[in-house]
C-alpha cells in the first residue's frame, strides 16, 4: 500500500465533510481524502479500506460528517475536533523486591481543537490545539494544560510533479506503529509515482509541546532526527516498506557529582542508525476466508552514553554514574491473522516478536497494530506494555465482529528474556529483577470497541499480568488493570 498522507491526519475527513461526501458506516470501510490537483472543484475521493490494512493495520478517527464551515476569502475554513475522557485503574504499579506497590487511578480528558484551510488547489493549511486535565484520583494531584498539536502547511504536487512538501509540526505513524507514531517538529519532502512512495523527513523539536512545561522533556531536547520510509505496493494487497532513522542526541552531557533537577533529568543520550523493512499483505483463501499477514524487521548500530542518579530531594537528584556502550541489536514481529469466513467474521492471530539485548526501539515507536477489528490498541500487553528490547513475545488472539461496526478481542501474552537481567526495559510496570531467571509471565487483555456511531467512539478494556519467576519475591502475584475511554466528535 502506498504511504498514505500521515499529514492530513485529522483533517481528511473534514475535508470529505466540506465536500459533501460520506462513507459508509460498516466494518472495513473508511473515508480517506486527497485533494486534487488537477480539479479543485472535485470532490475528495473515497477510498474503501482494503482487506490487508484491515487485517494489518488501523486508522482510528472520529469526525463529523458535516462540520462546521465558514467562507474566508472565497474558500471553506473548516472548523471541528474532538472531547475525549478517559478513565484508567492499575492495582500494582511496581513489582520486585523492595518497590512501591501502590495502585494508580486516572482520569484524563482532552479536547482536540482542528482548522484546516485550502489557499487553492496545491496550498493547505492545519492547525491543531489539544487543552487537556490530567488528575491522579489516588494521591489527588491534578494539572491542566494546553498542548499543541500539529501545526502545518502543505504544498501538493509542486508544479505539477511527483514532489509534495509540507513544513511544521508533523505526525509521523506507519502502518503498525512499529517504528513511529509520533508528532515532531519537521519539514518532509514525499515523492509519489504510481505504486511508489518515498519520504524524507528531518526533525528537531523547537519548543515545548504544552504549556506546562517551561523546556523541552530531556527525552526530545536537542535530538536531530533525519527519517526515511520507502512504500511499493507490488502486487494488489501486496506491500514491502524500507525504513531509515538517524537519531542524534546532542544534549549537553551530564558529569558525575553534578546536580539536576528531577524534571530534567536526562538518563541516556545516544547517536544511532537505525534500517530495516515491513512485508504485510493479504491473501484470499477462497471458502476457508482471508490470512492476513506482517513481517517487521530492524536493526540499530551506534552508541549509547547511560546516566545514573540518586536522589538528594524531592526534586533534585545527583549524578552518579556514566557510561558508554556501543549497540549493535536486532528485533523482528512477525504474525498471521486468519479471517474466518462466518458470521461475526471470527478471527484468530498469532504473532511472536523478538529484540535482542542491544536493540533499541525508535522512541517514536507505539506498538498500537490492529488486529482485524476496529480500533487498534497496545499490540505486547496494555499492563506490562515493554519496549522490544532483551525479550521475546508470544501473542495469541481471538476476536469477532459486533453489530455493524464494533469488535471485541480477547488477547494472550507470554513474555520470556533473551539474557538474565535486572529489569526490563521501559515497561509500564516498574521492576526489579533477581537477574536470576527468564520467565517474565503472562499478561491478557480483553478489548470492546463500539463504533455505531460516526461521531462517538467507546473503548473498554480490562487486562490481567501474572508474573514469571523472573520477579523473585512477587512470583505468581497479579496485577489488574482497565481502561475505559468515550470520544465525541464536534
């Protein structure tokens, strides 16, 4: 499948709705919108969602059919967004011998604010704002924010070419968010022939994403990125992807003994490069339904400067240790998801991921793939939720179709290190490792997604994780989990 226009993402169906063009509310239908060059006066075109990006990826947009549209200068300003409250619980925040065992209870909400304006028929504006509260119901702690969403202009097929550009705040998402579902400061050059796509992207944030924060979090500050994604759809319902990342880290660098302020503190900087690819396809297998297919593979090579600190306050921590290591790690993520043809259209998946202990995950990474249903969601377990690095995943899924447009999955996880370690990296539960076993554990999520509704999603899931003996003292305990969130487009 070509690379579709990530930019747009918010914006196409607003501009589907200005032009008066709806799809159709059913399983494996979509609206996707691309201005055309050649006619501005010319609807949008729709674009029905094909088996492949069904059984292999996700797009979750809520938008109105019809929003709100006011005339400038000869042209539609469209006008629309999004209110979404979510509500989360975790039982255990941490596992292992001596950490805090303390639950969480969140409540989010946000509004997505969005404008998009066409100069004329290559030209486009977007702006998006995103005010949101975040609150901590268990300690109490709460904080209110405006973040800024993206921000972009758009220049289609410049002089007629290939060539597109756009410059600002952007959303860079592959198909399974494997290698990046974030927003970032850039400027990306996308050439488009035929069943060809390439884009060229360099990135450096420039400022704080919300108002709450006077700086840059140290996880983005000073980072210059140069990304590259190459799609050629080969065949129908066939595609192969390349991708290419140069991450930079060229923050000031920490020295031992040196105190930092806890909302500054830095605990790695790193200068690496990353390549690899994306088979993903769909085959017909005539009455016994369709087979869904991936195959994910990367490599990083560079190096890695780690920063230890220890505590001195509340909010000021000492600089205790650096050091260096050079990486050289590999990971894939492969996965069949079997399409049954009855009614309900039954699924089963089966998937098994792979990092090495070297590899490290873009950063920009979401690990959110679609699994046949209707919304996507955490792809290696919501609870434990681990970046790809020193483990190996097993995946099984059964799910089914509901109503018209609506899905309820029920996911497995086995979890197993590839070398005996201490802790696992950027896990959702906290850890501490005896070093001495392999078996991290278990982990099951069970996932509603109601779509009936065009301009109101819901989402409901509740999860479990059993913990492997790799926890030492908390072998075999539990931790439970749900998440619920409702969405209302305006």
């Amino acid at each position: 499948m070509l690379l579709r226009q990530k930019l747009l993402f918010g914006a196409a169906a607003m501009i589907a709705a200005a032009s008066s063009v709806t799809a159709q509310d059913a399983p494996g239908i979509s609206s996707r919108t691309s201005p055309n060059a050649e006619d501005e006066s010319s609807a949008p075109e729709i674009e029905v969602q094909t088996l492949r990006e069904r059984l292999t990826e996700r797009e979750d947009e809520t938008r109105l059919e019809d929003p709100w549209t006011i005339d400038v200068l000869g042209r539609p300003l469209v006008l629309g967004g999004q209110y979404e409250i979510a509500f989360e619980t975790l039982s255990r925040v941490a596992l292992g011998e001596g950490l805090n065992r303390s639950s969480e209870l969140l409540l989010d909400q946000e509004i997505e604010l969005e404008a998009f304006y066409t100069f004329d028929r290559t030209f486009s504006f977007f702006a998006q704002i995103r005010p949101g509260w975040e609150a901590d119901l268990r300690s109490g702690s709460s904080d209110f924010f405006v973040e800024r969403g993206e921000f972009w202009l758009y220049a289609q097929r410049i002089a007629g070419s290939g060539f597109s550009l756009d410059v600002g705040r952007l959303n860079f998402e592959d198909d399974r968010r494997w290698w990046w579902d974030e927003e970032l400061d850039a400027l990306r050059v996308t050439y488009e022939a035929n069943n060809l796509e390439l884009a060229l992207a360099a990135a450096h944030e420039v400022g704080p994403a919300r108002s709450d924060r006077s700086f840059v979090e140290p996880e983005r500050e000073n980072i210059f990125r140069l990304i590259a994604e190459l799609s050629w759809d080969w065949r129908p319902e066939q595609s192969v992807q390349l991708f290419a990342l140069y991450h930079y880290d060229h923050s000031r660098n920490g020295r031992r003994g040196e105190i930092v302020r806890r909302v500054r503190e830095d605990e790695s900087d790193s200068e690496l490069l990353w390549l690899g690819g994306r088979a993903a396809g769909a085959l017909e297998l005539s009455e016994r339904g369709s087979l869904g297919y991936w195959f994910d593979a990367g490599a990083v090579v560079g190096r890695e400067r780690l920063i230890s600190t220890e505590g001195l306050s509340r909010d000021r921590r000492e600089i205790t240790g650096v050091q260096s290591r050079h990486l050289k790690g590999v990971a894939f993520d492969a996965g069949v998801t079997w399409l049954m043809p009855a009614r309900g259209e039954p699924r089963v998946t089966l998937g098994y991921a792979l990092g090495s202990g070297d590899y490290r995950q873009t950063g920009l990474h979401g690990n959110e793939p679609g699994f046949g249903g209707v919304q996507s969601f955490n792809g290696y377990g919501r609870l434990l939720d681990p970046e790809l690095a020193n483990i190996s995943i097993l995946t099984a899924g059964v799910g089914c179709s509901l109503l018209k447009s609506s899905s309820l999955d029920l996911v497995f996880h086995d979890y197993r290190l590839l070398e005996h370690a201490g802790g696992l990296r950027d896990a959702r539960i906290d850890s501490t490792l005896t070093g001495r076993s392999r078996e991290v554990g278990q982990g099951a999520d069970l996932v509603l997604a109601l779509e009936e509704l065009r301009q109101m999603q819901l989402e409901l899931s509740v999860s479990a994780f059993r913990a492997g003996s790799a926890w030492g003292v908390d072998e075999s305990e539990w931790v439970f989990g749900s998440f619920l969130a409702v969405r209302f487009a305006f």
